[in-house]
C-alpha cells in the first residue's frame, strides 16, 4: 500500500480526510465475509493553535520531527504545512506499518487511530496522566489515561465522544453514497471524563521500527510508493517527515544550516546538547528515514522536553511517552457513567458537562460479528477538519473553533446544537480513487420538505390557539356588557339613591353656603401644626433615631440628645486580621506550588508579603498561589485586592522560571465543577524583574459575574 496524496484543507466549508487501513475492514464487508462494517461513534477534537511552546504548552509545531524540520519553512502557507505534516508523517507511517512485511491483516484492530495520535503527540499537541479512582469504575480493568488537567499551560483536546445514530444510503441514476449524521444535542456539553487505553498487538507494538528501504535508494527520502518524478497535485512536499532524519543527532533546516539536538535534564534543570554527559532522545540510536514506535512501552505516560536548534530555526517542545493511544468506548470502564447515566448521551447531558470548543471530528466504525456481540472492535475511518488554518496576528496560526454552549438552567443561558452530514463515497482501489459529482439528492431533499411541512403545521397550530384565545376574551366582555343590561329593579334601586343624595345636599345647603368659616378653620390648623414643627409652642417634638442603623464601616454617634452623626470608621484599606503573612510560615507547601488562602473581606483588602531580608529577595523553587475565598463575601464591582511585598519574591532562579497566580470563585459560582477555577491574576516571573522582583499587585474587580479583573502591577 503506498502513502496517499492529498490536498489542504479546503478555504470554504470542512474537508474530511480517510485512513487507508478502513478498506481492509471495508473489504470484509463487501466480501461476504462474517464481519459487519457500521458506523457507530465519533469524537469533536479541539486541535490547538499552531505556534511555538517555550513555556510547555500543548501547541502544534509542525517542525518538531527532524524530517519535518528539514523541510517546513515559510514559502508555503500554514494550511499546506498542515496538509503536508497529515499526509509526510501520519498518513505516511499507516502506509509503512500496513506494507511492512510482518503486517497482520487478520487482527480486528487497525493501526489508524493510533498513527493519528502518535502524530498529534509527536507535534507536542497531546499528552497525557494516569486516571485516578474517581474517573474509572475498577481497577479490574487496569490503566487508563486521561489527558493533563487544564491549566495555562494544556488545553485538552478530546472534547466529546458521542454515537451516531442516523446513517442513509443515496441510490440513484447518477451515483451511490452513504450519509453519515452527526448530531449534538442542545443539552449535551461536552464528555466529563475522556478516557484513554493504550493497546498494543503484532501490528503495533513497542520496539517496533519502520525503515523506508525501497528498490529505488533515491526515493527513501520520500513517502512510502512516491519518489521525486511523483507528481503532487496540490504542489505539496512528497518528502517524508520521519522520526529520524539521518543516521546521526543532527538534522539540516531548509537553509542548509546544521540543527542540533537538546535534551531538557530534570536533574540539571536546563538543556544538555547531543555529545554532552546526559544527553538523551527519546529513541535510542538514529537511523536514517525511520520510524520509531515507544522503545520502551506503552504504558509511561510522563512526558520530556527537547528541542533542536540550528542558525535560522529553533523548535522546543514537550514530548508525552505514552504509546499505542485508542480511545475507551466501553462505558462501564468510566465511574461516571453509572445509575441514571447510562451512556455517553446521558453523560454528556450530566451536572459536570459544560460549554466547549472543537474545530475537529473524528469518525468511528464497529467491526463486528452478528452472531457474536462481544466480538467487536472500534476503528477509525477518518478525520473532518471543520475549517482551514488562518493565521494568528500574534504569529502561527489556527483552526477556527466553535463554541458549543450548554444551557444553563441558573442563568438563564440558551444553548445551542450542531449537526454535520458526511457523504461517504466508497472506492477500495487506493491508487486511483475516482471523483463524481451527486446530481440527485433526493433523498435530504425528501427529508428537508417533510421538516418544512412540519414547521408550518406547527405555526398554524400557534396561530389556531392565538385566534381561541381572541374568542375567550371576546365571550368574556359579551358577559360583562350583558351584565350592565338595566333591569326594572335595577332602575328603581338607582331611583332611590339619587333621591337620597338630593335630600343631603339640601339638608346641608347651609354649610356650602357659607364656605369661609371652613377655610378660616383648615388655616388655624395649618398654623397650629407648622408651630408645632418648629418647637414654636408647649408641645415639644421628639424623633426615632432608632430606625436609622449603620452599615458595614458607618458608626452613628447619638451622644446628642435630638440628634445623630455619621461616622465612617474604615479607611482606604480594611486590614482583616492579618495583613501581613509569610510564604514561608503562612503559606502551604505542595508539590508545584506554594499556596495560602486569603478570606475576602468589605473594601479594599491589603495583603503584604514579608518574607526576604534587605536587598535579598525570597527565592523559591515553584509557583506562587493566592485563593481568595469569596464564600462569605462576594466580590463588588471596583473592590480592590493590593498586594505588596518587604523584600520581594525572586520568581526566575536556578530552580526555574515561576509565576505568582491568584484564583478565586470559592464556590464554584462559575459552575465549572471546581472551586477556585477563576483566574483573577497571573503576573509572571517577567513582571516581576520589571519591578526589582518586589512589585505592587492591584486586582481590580471590572464584573463580579464573569470574574473578570484588571490586574495593574506598579
């Protein structure tokens, strides 16, 4: 099988891209054969930005291979330096792993999902930990993995994993496809827990390696089937992005100059160059146009850090060890998915489900036996990028994102849904796969017009109970109007009254007529009242000053009789009962930081910093972290947090480089499913160099709601 040529993504609307390895399975169904080929699961993946990671962030870099190093430069666009890392590296180790020699068609489990992850971990853009007890149901099942938790570092990138419950067939005179449905419900947020399995067979396995060696010497250094007459269709690179370039720690960038290989030392703390004592890759020995999988095995899920470095080139980025990457559709491996929650449906609907973004869908089918239920294995059929890659004005670039919101019952915010139609044309001769056009798509169509009948049937039954409602209204000012009809008694009754209105006004003709002694009265009594008012007479006029309470920082003084003085008792900074704390006495020590929980009071809080000595600032060798617990008191719109320092903090060291963080949202109010999830603050190591590493740290509160700060730092 030779590696595929493709073209970039498209500018305008998703382009899906398909593994070579489904039309073995694909085969076998077509054939007779007792295996059955459906699809049933897909994944939405929010692939991270394309860019640089010197602080260890999960981004994409595209030349972090040496293969690919030696060939992406800027003469091309991102989104064909995205095609030709997809179609050089991984769509190009599928081809070798399924045309090596000891290569077992036979086995139910294909290699594509686990090429498509090695690819997305070698770029430095996943990486992963063990689960713990509260993310798999037993440990009968053994390790699973999740990705790293979130943080400002790692954004994970498997977002949701739902079925696909809706598959057509388009049969007419002019072509035959398959639609695929895919639908995300406006109740679902994304999968709470996305688990991982790391499986190995004969196929893939670790130890194993793959060395282009064609009958041709001169096409080894291009994909596996092409060589340098291969004609690109879309003028991509065939060149193959290999793990090992040559046979030796060194790799040429396109400018012809040498790039060297470093190795990050957790020991050491810093780089070590290849031929320096300690200085390890993460294969053991290079060999030229090769593939590596993990060495070792698969189940090491820590990470390490390299980078290669030439005159015109520097990539950096950290590397997880975790091989033989699947995802875990069985449910009852996941603690989550238990009781009422039945099924990632009902899981993705639960309390701990939110909002998310995805760019990106994976499409999953089940090879399967019908007269045997447990015999079934989940294989990848392909990838569908939602958009191209646009560039970043910050540098790099990005596949745009959208955002699926989930309703939120609290607040009051609407969520929204999202469904794609995948039409699937099957072709199983790889070489020359043939393009035809869909004239007649009747049967969406079909589909579409029912809906639309639906829609107007729904607003005439809106419109029917409109109108009924008009008609009960109108019967019922009918019943008031009918009401008032006179009958003879009512006139007589009315009769009577006016009779006796006209003997009052008679009897009291004499007090209308002389309307001035009333007026002398109404103003002896406005006078005798107004001198009440003004002490003016005998009676003296007291008030209750005990309805006039002080708030939070008012004092009322009532030392004088008749009267009451508002004093304000706080001044610019409210103290709390301990303005001054220590990182080394009052703060706790955990692994990756330092951490001390500050309770919110009213006004401007004041915190200061005393640790150091004169001109010696404290050093510390990991991440300093403020909770402000917000439990009893919420924060108010334009509430400042000061802090300050004595002697200040040294935040880049030879420990490292660190950051002073501050989070808040003790109560989870934001409904992420943790408390203190809101970063308020995050000054940086640089900041504080800025300022002779003791700088003056303003949070200002601009929207209590969102938890959104202004941070000034002085």
């Amino acid at each position: 099988m030779i590696a595929p040529l493709i073209k970039p993504i498209r500018l305008q609307g998703g382009t899906f891209y398909t593994f070579s390895s489904a039309s073995e399975d694909l085969g076998l169904s077509l054939n007779n054969s007792q295996k059955k080929f459906k699809f049933s699961t897909f994944g939405l993946l929010n692939i991270p930005d394309i860019k640089s990671s010197p602080l260890g962030e999960n981004n994409i870099g595209l030349s972090n291979t040496p293969g690919a190093y030696s060939v992406i430069d800027q003469s091309k666009t991102l989104n064909d330096n995205f095609a030709e890392s997809l179609q050089n590296y991984c769509l190009n180790l599928e081809s070798m792993i399924t045309s090596d020699p000891d290569y077992d068609p036979t086995l139910s489990r294909t290699v594509s999902e686990r090429v498509f992850y090695k690819w997305l971990k070698e770029l430095g853009a996943i990486r992963f930990r063990e689960a713990n007890a509260s993310e798999i149901s037993s440990n009968i099942f053994g390790l699973r993995w999740v990705e790293e938790d979130e943080s400002p570092v790692y954004k994970r990138v498997v977002r949701y994993v739902g079925d696909i419950n809706i598959i057509n067939s388009v049969r007419n005179n002019f072509n035959a496809f398959t639609e695929v449905y895919i639908y995300v419900p406006t109740s679902h947020g994304n999968t709470p827990t996305v688990l991982f399995n790391s499986i190995n067979d004969a196929n893939y396995a670790p130890n194993k390696v793959f060395t282009n060696s064609q009958l041709n010497p001169l096409a080894n250094e291009y994909i596996n089937g092409r060589d340098a007459a291969s004609v690109q269709p879309a003028g991509l690179s065939t060149l193959a992005f290999f793990d090992s370039d040559t046979f030796t720690y060194t790799v040429d960038d396109p400018q012809s100059t040498l790039g060297e290989y470093y190795y990050y030392s957790p020991v050491t703390n810093s780089y070590i160059q290849e031929g320096f004592p300690g200085f390890q890759w993460w294969f053991p020995n290079p060999i030229a146009n090769t593939y590596f999988l993990e060495p070792a095995a698969f189940g090491d899920s820590g990470n390490d850090k390299f980078k290669i470095e030439s005159t015109y080139k520097i990539v950096e980025y950290t590397r997880s060890r975790l091989d033989g990457i699947s995802l875990e559709f069985k449910t009852d491996v996941y603690s989550g998915i238990k009781g009422a929650i039945t099924d990632f449906g009902t899981f993705n609907e639960s309390a701990n489900a939110q909002s998310f973004d995805f760019n990106a869908v994976l499409i999953y089918y089940d090879l399967y036996d019908p007269l045997n239920p447990s015999d079934s294995t989940t294989n990848l059929f392909g990838v569908l990028f939602l958009d191209n890659v646009d560039p970043l004005a910050s540098g790099g670039g990005y596949i745009p994102r959208l955002t699926k919101y989930k309703p939120n019952s609290l607040t009051g915010d609407n969520g929204n849904s999202y469904a794609y139609r995948v039409n699937l044309k099957f072709d199983l001769n790889t070489q020359d796969t043939s393009i035809e056009t869909n004239i007649n798509n009747y049967n969406p169509f079909s589909l579409q017009l029912y809906m639309d009948a639906l829609n107007e049937m729904n607003s005439a039954v809106t419109i029917l109970m409109n109108n009924n409602q008009v008609v009960n209204d109108l019967y019922a000012e009918f019943q008031n109007l009918q009401n008032l009809v006179l009958s003879n008694a009512t006139a007589q009754q009315i009769e009577a009254r006016m009779t006796a209105l006209e003997d009052s006004i008679t009897n009291n003709a004499a007090l209308y007529a002389n309307t001035a002694n009333i007026l002398n009265l109404i103003q002896r009594n406005y006078e005798e009242i107004t001198n009440i008012y003004n002490n003016q007479t005998s009676v003296q006029m007291s008030y209750n000053l005990d309805l006039i309470q002080p708030g939070q920082g008012i004092f009322l003084d009532k030392s004088n009789a008749g009267s009451v003085q508002i004093v304000n008792t706080n001044q610019q900074f409210n103290l709390g009962t301990k303005p001054l704390i220590s990182v080394l006495n009052d703060f706790t020590t955990n692994p990756s930081s330092f951490a001390y929980v500050k309770p919110l009071i009213d006004f401007t809080n004041y915190l200061k910093i005393t640790d150091g000595s004169s001109n010696n600032p404290l050093i510390v060798d990991r991440d300093v972290v403020l909770y402000v617990d917000d439990t009893n008191k919420s924060w108010q719109k334009g509430q400042v947090l000061r802090i300050s320092f004595v002697n200040g903090i040294d935040l880049n060291n030879t420990n490292g480089k660190f950051n002073f963080i501050v989070y808040s949202d003790a109560t989870d109010y934001l409904n992420t499913g943790f408390p203190y999830s809101a970063e308020i603050g995050f000054i940086t190591y640089l900041d504080f160099e800025n300022k002779g590493n003791s700088p003056i740290i303003e949070l200002v509160c601009i929207d209590p709601a969102t938890f959104t700060f202004a941070v000034d730092i002085f």
